[in-house]
C-alpha cells in the first residue's frame, strides 16, 4: 500500500510528518525522514533547499504499551 502524498497536501501548521528527499546527502539530510513546516521561515524545517521532500505521509500511531 503506497500512502505517499504530494507535497502541496502536507499540513503546513507544524505536525511532524515522514517526507521522502529523493536528493539526500546520505549525511544530515536522509532520504526517508521526518520533518515539519516552520511557520515563521515558510520552509520545510530539517530540509534544505537542495533536498527539498518531494511527498509526505502521517506519522504512525505510536505503539501501545
């Protein structure tokens, strides 16, 4: 099942979401990661702008314990 979602339907109020860079680093910035939109600098927090995410999914349900 593939719940990837376009970038232009991400939440844009600052929930952490799993976004997929097909530019990485392979250092800092991963391929599969996690990130948010920053309100105030208008951008993708732990992107850049050479790795920007391309689609996004939710973030899992944590696990129950």
């Amino acid at each position: 099942m593939n719940d990837w979602q376009t970038m232009e339907t991400a939440p844009k109020d600052g929930t952490d979401i799993i976004v997929y860079r097909p530019n990485f680093d392979g250092n800092y910035i991963p391929k599969v990661g996690v990130d948010y939109w920053h309100k105030r600098l208008k951008c993708w927090g732990k992107s850049r702008a050479d790795t920007p995410p391309i689609a996004w999914q939710p973030m899992p349900s944590p696990p129950v314990t």
